[in-house]
C-alpha cells in the first residue's frame, strides 16, 4: 500500500507538523498548532492549497 498524501506545513515558519493530509482533504476553520514555533492559526485547506482565516479582533465593550 503506497501512501498519497503529505504532512502539513506550518504556514508561519514551513516546518512539518503533526497532521497527515491527503489530496482529498478539506479543513475549514481548522485550528493548526506547530510544535517548532509553537503558534496556532486557523486555517483552511483544499487541495493541499491552504488558506489563513482571518482571526475576528476582540470588541471592545462601550
């Protein structure tokens, strides 16, 4: 059995994390932690092409 797929890098520093994917996979607001620089990003992905989400920046109460 051949394995298709790849790791998935980490978009901030492009080292590997720890999440296999396969050509067939689709994240959608996916939360990424990297264990080298130690950041989480959400993220989307499809077709190994990812995509940051923009993070909602916290309201202030007024």
């Amino acid at each position: 059995m051949e394995k298709q797929g790849q790791w998935l890098l980490c978009p901030s520093c492009h080292s590997k994390t720890r999440v296999w994917i396969r050509e067939d996979t689709v994240l959608k607001n996916f939360l990424l932690f990297c264990p080298k620089c130690k950041r989480e990003e959400l993220i989307n992905l499809q077709q190994f092409h990812i995509t940051r989400s923009k993070k909602p920046d916290a309201k202030t109460q007024s």
